[in-house]
C-alpha cells in the first residue's frame, strides 16, 4: 500500500511539473489610437419656436483607431459658451459605439438657457468631443469647432398676470382694494415682476394678481427659503416665508421660470411722485419753472410707478431726478454703484449724479418706483 501511495504521489508531482512548463500565449498588443476630428453640420443656427423638434446641427468625427472593437469605443460631446473652456457648466452627451449625434431646436435651445442667455440673442458655442476606450483609457480630445446659435422665446413656466400684490401679515391679510399701493409690485420686463417692501421681520405671506380674490393666487413650492425659491399658481399654503431680520428688501418673481429671490439692503421705496424732470448739465440745472418740457417725463399709463423720458444726451455729463421745479430738497439720486445704462435710486438730496452715456444721442430713460430701478437705453 506504501508503494502504491509512493507511485501515485510522483505521476501527481511529474503531471504538475509537464503543466508548469508549458507555454502560455503571450498577452494581446493593443496599438495607441488617435484624436478624432470633429466636423458640423451648420456653422450658425438660428430656429423658430415652430422648429423645436427639428434636428438644427449634427456633428460627425472621424475614426480615433483604437485596438478594440469600435462597437465599444466612447465618445463625449462636450458643448460650451466660447472661451469658457469646457468647466461644470458645460453641456456633455455620451455616445458609444457611434461616429455622430445631433440636436434638435428644443435641446440647444434649452442649453444656451440653462446657462442664463437671453432670448432672441445669438452666441458663440465652443464644441468638442473626448474620444477613449469603453473604460475611458486613453482619451484623446478632437479640435474645437465653433457654433453661432440664436436663443427663441419659450412659454413662460407660469402665465404671466397683469397684476401682482403682497398680502401677509405684514399687512393684515388685507387683500381687498384698500390695500396701500406700498405693497404693489411692478412689472420689470415682460415676464418679472419686483417691488421693494420694508419687512418688520418675521411672519408670512401670499401673492395675489386680483384684490378680493384668494382663488387665483401664488404660492411657495415647499423647500423655499426667506431669500429664494420656486413658487406655484395655487390657492394653497405653504405660504412665503418673510425675512426675520427687519429692513427694506426687494422681492423679484420670475414667471419664465418659477422663481423668485429676495434681497436684502434695498433702497427705501419712493412714493410716486406727481411729476418727473431731468436735470443737469444737459440743460444747464436749471430747475426752475423755465424748464423746458422736453425735459417732463411721461407718466405710465399702464403702470403707476413707471415714468419714460426719450431725451437727447450730449455724452459724458451728469444729470439728477427732481419732482418739484424749484425745490433740490426733494430730489432723487443713484446709488453708488449704478452706471450709465442701469441702477438703483433713492429719494435724497445728495450724490452721486446719475452718469449720462458717453456716447452721445437719442436715450430712452425708465424710472421704476415701485422696483427701486433706472434703465437707459438707446434709441
């Protein structure tokens, strides 16, 4: 029986050495591959609303050779706005195993507005793609194109009211036509309303775009806070939280998109003068009674605390807001920080002027009272 133990034991040992020396394959070589380069469709794109789901740009690149089945290789699409350099707020889109991808209207569209671009508006967009192996070894980076694109208008999130309120606790819930125009908002541009309100710290409330009437109001989507958050057309709580520290704050109400945000160290909200004039070295400051007319500004007639002005500017002097021919004491000024085109005013006879443009011409000036703003534009 030893013997036999003995003889099994050498034929095991034996078999195992024969295994150990036999000759194994050598491994695979997988050669490097190489950058792609990326072509595109269109060099400028500029669609209608009606085109949202029309493919407006597809980008094709060329084969990176990679030693691996091309069903496996990985590319990323990377889009940006130009000279940004493709940080965290770049676009990206995967594709395997495929040498092109495209873009209808709404896609692109719904990028270069994330990023905060304005509608109707053209912008340049860097585009590249990051070729590699399906496990991301070694990747390779294509060349750059560039991508003009012009943004189109979307349906606001929220439909947009004629008019807005604050009702809270800062006023009593009064939400009938007694309501002091101090807590009337005003609108800022097509789709925003914003109102400067002095908030006595703590407590709640609403927004309503018809006085008496609960049933069509808004409110905050829960998660919002006392400086921002999303709001709802709904007659429902949670209500909006108000700031706890007292002061002057300016709530703005974006209805594109949802939203709102409130600030604080705002400037004192200015009752609505009778009247509006410009003064300054446009017109020699004179501010007496043989002011010129062209001078009067146009009272809204659709919005109460907004004035317009289209007034000829020489470039480059300074010039102050007074509601009272004769009377400096009554005045109003900008706030440091304002500039030719945009600001914001206070009611108070001191600096700063407000900054004419430096180029001279025909300027339309808006003064809003109830938002605490200033806008200049060329006309």
């Amino acid at each position: 029986m030893k013997h036999i133990l003995k003889l099994f034991i050498a034929i095991a040992g034996i078999t195992f050495l024969f295994s150990a020396c036999n000759k194994v394959d050598d491994l695979p070589f997988y050669g490097n591959g190489s950058a792609v380069t990326l072509s595109s469709s269109a060099s400028s794109v500029a669609p209608a609303p009606a085109d949202s789901n029309t493919t407006v740009v597809s980008f094709t690149w060329t084969n990176p050779k990679y030693a691996q089945d091309s069903s496996l290789y990985k590319f990323v699409l990377q889009i940006d706005s130009a000279g940004r350099g493709f940080g965290s707020k770049a676009y990206t889109k995967t594709i395997t195993g495929g040498w092109s991808t495209s873009l209808i209207a709404k896609e692109l569209n719904n990028i270069m507005l994330g990023w905060g671009f304005a509608f109707n508006t053209a912008y340049n967009l860097d585009v590249r793609v990051i070729s590699s192996y399906g496990n991301n070894n070694e990747q390779y980076t294509s060349n750059t194109v560039t991508l003009n694109a012009t943004t189109y208008k979307v349906p606001p999130k929220i439909p947009v009211p004629a008019h807005l309120y604050l009702v809270g606790a800062i006023n009593g819930w009064n939400n009938s036509s007694s309501l002091e125009k101090k807590y009337y908002f005003s609108q800022i541009d097509e789709t925003t309303y914003a109102g400067i309100f002095y908030f006595p710290g703590g407590g709640v409330f609403k927004l309503i775009q018809e006085l008496g009437n609960w049933s069509t109001q808004y409110h905050m989507v829960a998660g919002g806070t006392e400086t921002a958050g999303e709001f709802v057309q709904a007659d429902a709580d949670p209500a909006f939280i108000a700031p706890t520290t007292a002061g002057w704050y300016r709530m703005t109400v974006d209805f594109q998109h949802g939203t709102y945000t409130i600030t604080g160290n705002a400037p004192a909200r200015s009752d609505v003068p009778a009247n509006l004039y410009i003064v300054g070295s446009i017109n020699g400051w004179n501010n007496s009674t043989s002011l010129d007319p062209i001078y009067k500004f146009t009272h809204s007639a659709t919005d109460e605390f907004v004035f317009t002005l289209n007034v000829n500017f020489p470039g480059g002097g300074i010039y102050k807001l007074i509601q009272e021919l004769g009377n400096w004491g009554s005045q109003f000024h900008m706030i440091n920080g304002g500039s030719a085109s945009f600001g914001e005013f206070v009611q108070q006879d001191a600096d700063p002027a407000f900054p004419e443009p430096s180029t001279g011409g025909n300027y339309n000036v808006t003064v809003n009272f109830a938002a605490g703003y200033y806008w200049v534009n060329p006309q």
